[in-house]
C-alpha cells in the first residue's frame, strides 16, 4: 500500500476474498478499525486511501493549538542559551 519495506514494521493480514496483502503497521491498524472487511486490493486501497487530501484545518485556531505551537517553536530559546557548533 504505501511502499514501506522494513520488515519489522509490516504485517500480512488475509482480506475476506482470501488474497493475502502485506501492509504497513499504520494500515494494518486502519484495517482493523475500519467498519468494512475489504474482498481485493482494489477494494483495500480504496479503504484506506490516502486521507490527507482532506481540507487543510491550520488555519483554525484553538487554545491547545496556541499552546503546542507556542511551546515547539525553533526560536524559543535566546540566541546566548543556544550551544555552539
């Protein structure tokens, strides 16, 4: 599905056709939370479609948003604090 290739990280999982498919650990976890049991690949891609398609939501903001940006932001530490390369 997505190209992952690290043995540690995938998993074969049997679809209700009987085709066997190699996943992703992400899309192996997406398969078992899904409502519906995929019979093909075709069916499985489209399943578990790539989602980040969706509508861009950055640019609403909320108070946890505020705080997670505030906290990782790259110049938050003065330019005297910062180790020397």
């Amino acid at each position: 599905m997505c190209g992952a290739s690290d043995a540690r990280g995938l998993a074969e999982v049997v679809l209700t056709g009987g085709a066997r498919v190699t996943l992703c650990g992400t899309h192996s976890l997406m398969l078992q939370r899904a409502a519906a049991s995929p019979s093909c690949e075709a069916d499985l891609r489209r399943l578990l479609r790539d989602r980040r398609g969706r509508r861009d939501r950055r640019e609403q903001r909320d108070e946890l948003g505020e705080a997670l940006t505030a906290a990782f932001q790259l110049d938050r530490r003065a330019d005297d604090r910062r180790r020397a390369t």
